[in-house]
C-alpha cells in the first residue's frame, strides 16, 4: 500500500493509489450520494455537474505523485498531539499552529484543518460563481472529509504496522468496500443541514472514527487466529517482487466481523459532505446559480433508485461505472 509518509513513482501510484485512502470506488461513492441529501435549487446545480464530481473525487490522491504537501492534508496522527488530543485540539488553524507549531501540523498531518480550509475556498468560489473554483473545490473537499471518516487515517498505527497487522489499512478502506459495495446500504434518510460550526460536526465525527481503532484491530487480531499463514495471505508478484495481500477467504470473513461499520462510515461520509456543501452555499448568501428548483426527469429517477438501495442494481451509480477506467 501507499504509506502515509513516502511518494512512490507514478507507476507504482497508478497501481496501488486505490489502497492510500478510502479507494477511487468509495471516494467517488460518496461525492455522488450527498447530491442526494441536498436541498434544491443546490441539489439541481451539482447533479447537473454529477459526472465531472465522481470521477474528480479521487484527485487529491493523485496530486500526491507531484505535490509533497499532499499527503499529510489526508490524515491526524492523533496520539502525536496527546494522549486526548481529539478533544483537546484547537478547532482553528490559527490556534493549532500556535499550540503546537506549524511543523508538527504538517508531519503528522493537519487534515482537520485542511479540510476546513477547503471548505472556505469552496465558500468563496460560491460567492465569485465560478463554476470551475466551485466544481473544483468541492470535489476535492468530499475526499478529505472522506479521509477523516476513515480510522486509520487518525492514528499512528494507520496500516497495523506498529502491531503486526500490516496491510490492515488497505484491507479495511479498500478490499473489503471493492468487495462488498454491491450489498451496502447506500440510502440516507439524511437531509443536508446548515452547519452552524463546521469544524465541531467535523471533530464529532472524527472522533467516531477514531473510537472504532480498539474493536478494528481486536477482531482482526482474533480473526487471525482462525487462519493459517497460508490461508491469510497469498503471495502476489509486483515489478519482479513478491508481496504478501489478504486472501479473498480472510477479507470476507473480517468484513462478516466488522458488520456494516465501513458502511456506516460510508454514509457518515456523505452526510457531512452534504452538510459541508450546503453550509458553504448559505455561506456565501445562497447565490442564483442558475440552477432550477424542479427535480429533472434523471434526477427523479435516481433518487427513486437511491430511496430503496436500487442505485447499484439499476446501474445508476457512476462509480462503479467509471472503476473500468483506472
């Protein structure tokens, strides 16, 4: 997998860049469902631009390759900044960088903060109505709340690397959603609300994911002792190098453990980025986008699709039909 700390090749990107975070498939899962829990005539105007927020929603991963701030807008090491730093951390920028300096934000990771940057960005693309700031910033800003939905992605130990579970990162963000995404529970009664304080609904969340750590590496550590070495891992062969990956036999039956926690993080994903959205529009005094008010024909079909979990079946949900194209 893509270790938090180190930029490999682009070839090497290419091949693996779907385990560095929630995976193109999730991520583009996600900018596509919170379309859904907006109101009109904000609804409107992204499903308008639906194609160009799916398949844009892996991004920040890729600038990876080429930007060397990247990778550190992803994540929190949460135990580098103490021992209850989720609750003690400054909201603010300003104030995390006086408390702990500019330096520690930046190695072990400020995504909290990078995420609320883009969210202000998005707010004032809003405010200019342009159309390319705005498209643009709030596809990038549904990966980096999507990031900070995932476990790994707030502690040191972000692959099990520090506890004899490496490659639990990939495992638990990627495999098992590639795996398992035709049985989720893709619909939420969620309507997209107006954020008061973004940075608080996005540290409760945070929070969440960081609460979920113990019972993820607990049961994968029990699990593991039902397999055999040999039914764990398979060995798979990468540029003349053999590496070890989970079985197909030990993904299933960790998922079977975990029961619909990634799902739910899934959908805990998509509703803050609704919020999130939504928030930043009202933000800049609602402005005419020149979006209607009336749900579209398409639309309509698709949110029928999305109340009763029909998107996949009805082949109506785009990641699964861009995946072909990675």
């Amino acid at each position: 997998m893509i270790s938090k700390k180190i930029v490999f090749s682009t070839l090497l990107l290419a091949l693996v860049i779907g385990l560095s975070s929630w995976g193109f498939l999730v991520h583009r899962t996600v900018n596509q469902l919170a379309i859904y829990s907006l109101p009109a005539p904000l609804q409107s105007y992204f499903h308008n631009e639906m194609a160009y927020l799916v398949e844009n929603a892996p991004r920040p991963d890729i600038r990876r390759n080429t930007d060397k701030t990247e990778d550190t807008k992803h994540f929190i090491d949460l135990e580098m900044f103490g021992p209850k730093a989720a609750y003690d951390m400054p909201m603010d920028w300003e104030s995390a960088v006086k408390k702990y300096g500019i330096d520690s934000l930046k190695k072990y990771g400020w995504g909290p903060y990078n995420a609320m940057m883009q969210m202000e960005h998005l707010t004032q693309a809003f405010k200019s109505k342009n159309k390319d700031s705005i498209l643009f910033y709030a596809a990038d800003l549904g990966h980096y709340i999507g990031d900070l939905h995932v476990p790994l992605h707030t502690t040191t130990n972000y692959d099990g690397q520090l506890t004899g579970q490496k490659g639990l990162h990939g495992l638990w963000e990627s495999y098992i959603p590639e795996l398992n995404l035709n049985d989720y529970d893709l619909y939420s009664k969620h309507t997209a609300v107006y954020l008061k304080n973004p940075a608080e609904a996005l540290w409760k969340d945070i929070r969440k994911a960081n609460a979920l750590l113990p019972e993820m590496f607990a049961k994968e550590t029990k699990l593991t002792a039902k397999f055999t070495p040999e039914t764990k891992y398979k060995t798979m062969v990468r540029y003349g190098k053999e590496t070890k990956a989970y079985t197909k036999e030990f993904a299933e039956a960790y998922a079977i453990e975990l029961g619909p926690t990634i799902n739910g993080q899934l959908i805990a994903s998509a509703n803050l980025l609704s919020d999130f959205w939504y928030t930043a529009w009202v933000n800049a005094g609602k402005p005419d986008l020149g979006s209607s008010r009336s749900i579209s024909n398409e639309l309509e079909v698709e949110l029928k699709s999305y109340r009763s979990n029909q998107l996949i079946k009805n082949g109506l949900l785009l990641s699964k039909k861009v995946k072909s194209q990675d």
